[in-house]
C-alpha cells in the first residue's frame, strides 16, 4: 500500500509541475498579446515619444528666457525713451 501511495503521490506532483509550467506558458502568452494590443493602442494614439516631448519642452524653456530677455529691454528702451523725450 505504501509503495501504491508514493506512486499516487508522484503522480499528482508530476500533474501540479505540468499543471504549473502550462500555466507559466499560458501567462506568458497573455502577457505578449496583452503588450502587442497596447503598443498598437499608443501607435494609433499617434503620441509623441518622450525624447521628442524633452526637446520641446527645452526648445519652450529657451522661448521663455528669450521673451522675457526681449520685455525687459523693451521696457528698458521705453524707460530710456520717456526720460530723453
């Protein structure tokens, strides 16, 4: 009877191990369809990638600095010019 349980048991344990990796392989299945569907997803989004928003959001940074430089020299010549006039 002993030898008939160790059999049964290393049988069910043989099924649990292939039960595991079939679902191991399943997950993994999944996983590739699921990222697939979602890359497909964001392309037809048409969204920027995020070296392209950095380099506008650098190119927006430098206009600012740029145009306030710019206000304050005309607010400087202005000044200049109220005074002369």
């Amino acid at each position: 009877m002993t030898q008939y349980d160790n059999r049964l048991l290393d049988d069910v344990a043989k099924l649990f191990t292939s039960a595991a990796g079939a679902a191991q392989g399943l997950r993994q299945e999944i996983e590739a369809i699921v990222k697939g569907q979602a890359e497909r997803l964001i392309a037809d989004l048409d969204l920027v990638s995020r070296d392209e928003f950095d380099a506008v959001q650098a190119m927006a940074a430098k206009a600012r600095e740029e145009n306030e430089a710019l206000k304050a020299r005309i607010e400087a010549l202005e000044t200049a010019a109220s005074s002369q006039g």
